[in-house]
C-alpha cells in the first residue's frame, strides 16, 4: 500500500484558466495499492480539479501536445514522462504554450 | 535519477531541447538560447549599427523574451541598436487592456521607452465596437488587417528603421503549412523569409529574430527567467483555421519534434514555377498603403464600418471598389449582401 502523498500543483500560461484561473494547487492524493505515477495524476486531475473544457487540457493518457510539463523544474521529458513516480512534496507545473501574445 | 547536462556534464539537466535532443541544464540552455538567436541576427544581417528598431511588443510570451533578449544581445554583442517597445491596443476590454499593463511593466523592468498605438485614434474604431457591429464570425479579419497596418503607422511615428516581432518557428511553420491549406502561392513564397523588404514609403521593414527558436523553449525560456508576461485568451473567437493547424502540428511535434524545423526548411526552399499568376503590388489609391487593389484592406474593412456594411471587406467584392472609390451608390441587392452580421 502507498501511502497519501501531498503535492503541489502549479498551471500556467493559460492553463489556469481550465481550473477556475487558480495557479497554484496544494493537494493530497489518497492511499492506494500502486505507488501514485503521471499517468494516473492525469486522471485525478481531470476527475478532481479540471473545471472545463478537458479536451484543452487532456488528449488519450497524456497532456494535450503544447502544455509542458516540468516535474520538480525539470522537464518531464527527462523524468519518465508518464511513467514517473511521484513523491511525497514533489512539485507539477503545467504550462500552456497555446496561447497566443 | 536526475539526468546531468549534456553540455557542462556538471549540473542537473532541466530541459530536453526539441531541435537537437541534447539535455541541458539552466545555466547552459540560457547561453544555447541567446547564443542561436545572436547567430540568426548575425548570419542574416538583420540589423546595422546605429539603427532605431522598434520592438512589437504584445505582453504575451514571444513578444516578452523577445524584447528581453534584444535588449541582452544588444548589450553583450554592441549591435549599437537604439531598441524602444511599440504595442498596438485594439481596444479589447478584459484583454488587450490587461496585457497592456504587463507591456507597462516590461518598460520598466528592460528600460525600453513605450509607444501605444490604438485602433480607435487611427480607425476611428474598437475592437469591442467593431465586434459589435460585425458580430464573432469575421472580426479576426478586421482585427489583423488593422494590426499589421497599426504596426506600420506606429513604426513611422517613431521613425524606427525597423520592427521586429516575436514570431517563432511554430508560428512560421504553421503558417507555411496555412499557406498550402489555402493554395496561397504569394504569401507561401515570402511567409519564411527572415525579413521583409522594404516595400514603399507606408511600410517598414520587418524581421523575425526568434524564427528558429521552438515554442517549448520560448516557454521554458520565460519559466526558468521568471519573465513576466501575460497568457490569456482573447475574449473574441480563436482563428479556428489557424486553430486546426496549430493543433495538427503539435501532435506532429509531439511524435517528432524535428516537424517544425522540417516544415520551415521545406518553405524556405519551395521555388515557384515561373508563369505562376501573383498579385502586382501597388499602392491604395487612398491611404498610400501597399495593396495589390485599388483599395488596401484597411480601407476596404473601414469604408464598409463606415457604412454599415461590414461585410465588404469579407470575401470577394473587388468589382464594387471603384464604386465606393468614386462614392456612387450601392444597389439595393448589394446593400443587402453586405449588411447582413454573423453572431
């Protein structure tokens, strides 16, 4: 069993407003069997936070193409994208690069 | 386990670039960033020393790293530029005003003296008020026409020698493959050049400093430099054309990241076969502005405001410009076609 983890979350560059134009999220994700990766916080999030048009935000398993994902400030490229486990403090930002200047 | 920089082999890597792959940390992406910038200024010739270049500044994130690195380069490479901010308020109320006040601050945080030029003291018109009477279908239209010529107008007040703007590869690559979708063969041709050139007394030359630089590192760019700019929609419908290929060249990124470079390279090296039908470039009989009509856009789109009939700018309505040039009256079924706004 994992226990709850505590994480924040951070959506910028426009992706805050699909959560109510909130930027920053502290939330706790419960106990479950599996250790809590990407991957399943996609759907917690989609399920638990994510106010509006989810198509803008999620696209299959993964973020639409054009959000980036940083996961302790670093791009989750180098993390293991979806299949990176999340630690108790870690930090998620998600930035839009959609929108236009 | 955290991956080192590809580069420095010292630090933490905190970005996987798109165009090479390579990992690298903060410190050395900041100096990858800058320098491939300052190389496509220098291999291009954009700039000559004592120039007064005007940057088109918006407050979004391009325009924002924009000014940010040409106030940097000009400093660490003595381009001897005289660089000042130009920003075009079309009168968007929870939009443009908002991003204004970013513009406001980045004057103070770059020290970059700042010109607003607004619809309304060169048109007459507002966004807002143009909406109004056009309705959501076509008002991105209006809103481009008017900007691109607001530029020009601000850029002769200033007397800059040059503007540059934001654009980047994704915007590049996405409006050659916009050109294709559209078969639009004249602007496919000149939509990768670097620069324009300069095209008559109405316009100043313009250039794209960041074409080759992606999105993602614009972003990350901004992020990691804690720049300040302004994200948000605008409160009038998205181009949804521009919207689809926007879209279907981030799923192709995201499967290969070399697309956007890929797509720019094919533009840059399409040659069109002679025989091809262009437009001729005058100028309106008018304003003096660059048209290949009688009358320029601008004035086509302002004329109809004017009248009330606010889709003469929308379409094709070539044959009733020498009407409205000689001020006759439109028929009644003309009147009709052109009064009629979609919301």
């Amino acid at each position: 069993m994992a226990a709850p983890i505590a994480i924040q979350l951070e959506f910028g560059g426009g992706a805050e407003l699909l959560f109510d134009g909130l930027k920053k999220h502290h939330v706790t994700l419960p106990t479950q069997t599996e250790p809590w990766d990407v991957k399943q916080l996609l759907v917690w999030i989609q399920r638990n936070l994510l106010k509006e048009r989810p198509e803008l935000f999620v696209q299959g398993d993964s973020v639409r193409p054009g959000i980036l994902v940083l996961i302790n400030d670093a791009d989750w490229e180098l993390m293991g994208e979806l299949d990176y486990q999340l630690q108790d403090h870690d930090n998620v930002v998600f930035i839009s690069t959609l929108h236009g200047g | 386990m955290p991956v080192l920089c590809s580069c420095c082999a010292e630090k933490r890597a905190v970005l996987k670039r798109p165009k090479t792959g390579h990992s690298l940390c903060k410190e050395c992406f900041f100096c990858a960033f800058e320098e491939e910038v300052n190389q496509t200024i220098v291999s291009a010739k954009l700039f000559k020393p004592g120039e007064r270049v005007g940057i088109a500044a918006s407050g979004g994130k391009d325009s924002t790293v924009l000014a940010h690195v040409m106030k940097l380069l000009n400093e660490r490479y003595n381009y001897g530029l005289e660089l000042m901010l130009l920003s075009v308020d079309e009168g968007i109320t929870g939009y443009r005003d908002d991003s204004l006040e970013t513009v406001k601050r980045n004057e103070q945080q770059y020290e970059l003296p700042l010109t607003i030029v607004s619809y309304e003291e060169l048109y007459g018109w507002t966004m807002d008020a143009i909406v109004k009477q056009v309705g959501l279908k076509n008002n991105c239209t209006f809103c481009g026409v008017f900007r691109r010529q607001a530029l020009d107008r601000g850029a002769i007040m200033l007397k800059v020698d040059k503007i540059c703007t934001g654009h980047n590869a994704d915007d590049v690559a996405e409006t050659v493959l916009m050109n294709v979708l559209r078969g639009d063969i004249a602007r496919l041709r000149r939509c990768t050049a670097i620069s324009t050139a300069s095209e008559g007394e109405a316009v100043v030359p313009r250039c794209k400093p960041l074409k080759y630089a992606y999105e993602k590192e614009i972003v990350l760019y901004a992020y990691f430099k804690k720049l300040d700019y302004f994200s948000t929609e605008c409160i009038y419908s998205p181009n949804a054309y521009r919207g689809y290929a926007r879209t279907f060249l981030k799923d192709l990124e995201s499967v290969r990241s070399s697309s956007i470079i890929d797509i720019i390279h094919s533009g840059e090296n399409l040659s069109v076969r002679e025989g091809v039908k262009m437009p001729v470039q005058g100028t309106c009989n008018r304003c003096g502005y660059i048209s290949s009509q009688t009358l320029c856009k601008s004035c086509v789109l302002l004329e109809g405001l004017n009248r009330g009939l606010p889709k003469l700018g929308i379409g094709k309505h070539n044959r009733l410009h020498h009407k409205i040039l000689s001020r006759q009256p439109l028929s009644e079924k003309e009147e009709r076609k052109l009064k009629s706004a979609e919301f």
